[in-house]
C-alpha cells in the first residue's frame, strides 16, 4: 500500500498479515523470469531519485493499520512493517540489493520447491518431531549462551530441558520439558554480544545466507564454534543435519516470505525491516510468535 506524507514523500506499508495469507495461497509457483525482473528493475530504481522513499512507523491494532497521533497513544507492540529504499543501517545497500535478488532467484529455483514439497508431502506430526529434534541438538549453544550472559538460572533451565527431552522425550522428539514446566529459551551469540554492548554494525546481505549484521555474522560463526556437532559428525551425517536445518527453517517462514513477496511495494526492505525488528524482539528476550519464523540465517 502507498500513501503520501505532507512534505510529498512517499510512504509504503504493507497489508494486514490476515489478508496477506489468504492471498498467499492463491499464488502460482515461483518464475525464474520474475525474478530476474525484479532485480533489473531494483538496479534501476537505485540510480532513480524516484527510488527513494521516508520510512515511517505504522502500527497494526484491532485488524487496521493506523499510526498513533499522540505519543503517549497505546502501541500494539509489532510494527507493521513499513519499507523505504534508504535506511542509515544499509550503507552497502547498492550491493546488497543486487545479493539480496541473487539469493532470491537461487531460493525461487532451489530451496522454494523444496520447501513446498516438504510442507505438503511431510505430516505436521512428523514436522514437529523434527523440528523437536533439531530444537534439542541446538541445546549446547543454548547453555553456552546463557553462561556468557549471566544467566545462571536459565542455564540449568536449558541442562533439564536437554536431559528431559534427550531421555523422556525419546532422542528429542517429543517436547516433554516444556509440560514440566522447563521452556525453551532462545539464545545465541548475537544476542549475547548486544547484551554485552557490542553495535550491531552495518546491515548486510550475506550470498546464499541471507540478511544479517556485521555483529551477526560474528555470532553465528560463534554459535558454530560452540556446537558439539561441528567438530563430532562426518559425511554424510554433516551435510544431512546441516540441510536439514536449512530446509525445515525455510519451510516454516514460506508463508511469511510469499506474503511479504506479494503484498510489499519494496520487497528488499520489507525483509530487511522484519529482520531488524525480530532480531531486535530476540536480544529483548521475547519468546513470542513473530520469533517462530525463523530465517535460514537464525538456524545455522
């Protein structure tokens, strides 16, 4: 959707998520062409001072879309996701649009059908058994995690929840701990350094990964370091839990991602938008539904 301010600037926001997913079923499968399209036309709309648009702070409250007129007016607490083609965060962004429509074709020609089989084919049952398991695996970074924040108590919150769910919950695959009263705490290195009071950097588009930050990208490197399985499994054990990770996780944010494809004005900053406002819900330590769809980058 496209307003106009009154100094003549253009604002975009997108549509209420309710509509944008009933729309999203009725898309057809990705085109190639397509995609190559958008990314002639984002080359095109960067040299373009018609390119340029203000960023602006919308709000989704009791299925409308408004923005509050008063400061001290109730906000709901997820902004809808407004998008512009310039945010001080981006300084790259000439290269990282042109790598943000590169993975988008690589993810439409590869990782998409993937994912749909995946959605289609595969029981929600077993769907959940997976994710149960790969949950579990990611336990060990959980805990270094929290010892390097401090948190002692969520520490031995996350030990119980690995030896319940390893034992009673058979391997990982039933989520026993949470009914125990032991839920899951997300946590990884990112959102350590920014405990610890480390900026964030500059906004990037990683090839083949996805959005990230210069703080990020540092982190992930770390949490990798820190699991187990990085340095213990081999072929072919290594590329199948690594894949699997990739594929489960971008199969849950397809929804998401078709959304945002089909009812953005900028798709690029959209992404870019929701990636700063759920990994800013993260380093809060929001354990909340816009958390649980992840992007590749969070699953690694």
């Amino acid at each position: 959707m496209k307003t106009h301010s009154k100094n003549g600037h253009a604002k975009f926001i997108s549509v209420p998520f309710s509509k944008m997913m009933k729309e999203a079923q009725h898309d057809g499968p990705y085109s190639h062409k397509k995609g190559l399209s958008t990314l002639f036309l984002s080359i095109f709309l960067l040299i373009s001072p018609a390119g340029k648009a203000e960023v602006s702070q919308w709000y989704y409250e009791n299925g409308t879309v408004s923005q509050p007129t008063h400061s001290n007016e109730p906000r709901n607490p997820y902004p809808v996701f407004t998008s512009s083609s310039s945010d001080p965060r981006d300084p790259i962004e000439p290269f990282n649009r042109i790598m943000f429509f590169t993975n988008d074709l690589i993810d439409g020609l590869f990782l998409q059908p993937l994912s749909k089989m995946y959605n289609g084919a595969v029981p929600d049952f077993m769907k959940t058994r997976i994710r149960n398991v790969l949950t579990t695996l990611m336990h060990p970074v959980v805990f270094g995690n929290d010892l390097l924040q401090g948190d002692f108590e969520d520490a031995g919150i996350t030990i119980s929840r690995l030896v319940i769910n390893a034992t009673v919950g058979v391997g990982g695959l039933f989520e026993v701990a949470e009914d125990w009263g032991f839920p899951y705490q997300k946590k990884d290195l990112g959102q350590t350094f920014a405990r610890w009071g480390i900026g964030e950097g500059f906004y990037f588009v990683i090839p083949i990964l996805g959005p990230s930050t210069a703080r990020e990208a540092v982190g992930r490197v770390g949490d990798a370091a820190m699991n187990p399985l990085t340095w213990t499994l081999e072929a072919p054990l290594a590329p199948i839990y690594g894949g699997s990770n990739v594929l489960e996780a971008r199969a849950d944010v397809e929804p998401l991602l078709e959304d945002l494809k089909a009812n953005s004005v900028d798709y690029y900053a959209a992404i870019r938008t929701w990636y700063f406002e759920r990994r800013k819900r993260v380093i809060e330590g929001y354990q909340d539904e816009l958390l649980d769809t992840p992007t590749p980058d969070d699953e690694e």
